[in-house]
C-alpha cells in the first residue's frame, strides 16, 4: 500500500514538473509599434480668433423602466413616471398602478385593487400626490 501512494505523488509530481519547464508553443505578439510625432494636420488658429465650439447633440433621456421603491404592476407593460411618483400602463390612457393599487382619470378619479374594477370613485385627495397636481382641474 505505501508503495503505491509513493508511487502515484512521485508520477503527479514528474507530471506537473514538466508544465513548470515548457515554453509556449505559439510566439508572442510582435510589440505595437508607435509613430513619432509628426506636423499636425489641422490649421493654426489665426491670431485674435474666437475658437468655434463643437455642435453638442442632445442625447434623449432613457426611459426609467422601474422605481427604486416602488414594484411594478403585475403581468402589464408598464413604466416608471418619476414626476407623477407612479406607473404608468402601456396602452391604457390615464392608467396608472403604485402600491397595489390601480389608478384612472376619466372626467375624475377612480381606483381599484384590480385593473378591471370594480373602480370606486374618489377625489385627488385619494390619489398620489403627483397624480393629483398633473390633473388639476
């Protein structure tokens, strides 16, 4: 028996030994080489001229997806509406979800726990407070 462990650590010793002492087979890369730096293509500035600024693209801002505290409605397409402080649902006009509870404008306001009623009215008191300032009457 220890004749053959001795045998098996000497044989995984000699085997991993020859990874330590191979040379990679493919060559390395040649070195990047670096131009010197030559005469600049662009013009010189003519004395006493206004350097023109670079014509700035406004980048439109992405849509916020999610809030940070608040979780999306469930099974609809919804985003995030950080100036109402609600949800707002994807193809349903004047929809909008917080806090497990639906919320819809029609001529006033009406919520429900369920995006198919029953919808019990209420005034902008019963609604989130972004909510009530966008549609003031």
């Amino acid at each position: 028996m220890n004749s053959i462990a001795r045998l098996t650590l000497l044989s995984l010793v000699v085997g991993l030994s020859a990874c330590t002492v191979h040379q990679p087979s493919e060559p390395t890369a040649p070195p990047i080489e670096t131009l010197p730096p030559g005469p600049s293509t662009k013009p010189a500035p003519k004395p006493g001229a206004v350097p023109s600024k670079p014509a700035v693209t406004p980048v439109p801002k992405p849509v916020q997806r999610t809030s940070p505290s608040f979780a999306p409605p469930p099974g609809g397409a919804s985003h995030w509406d950080p100036r109402l402080g609600v949800y707002v649902l994807d193809g349903k006009p004047n929809t909008f979800y917080r806090q497990r509870t639906y919320y819809r404008w029609n001529n006033g306001w009406s919520w429900s726990t369920n995006l198919n009623g029953p919808w019990q009215e209420t005034d902008s008191s019963g609604v989130p407070g972004g909510l009530g300032r966008a549609f003031a009457q």
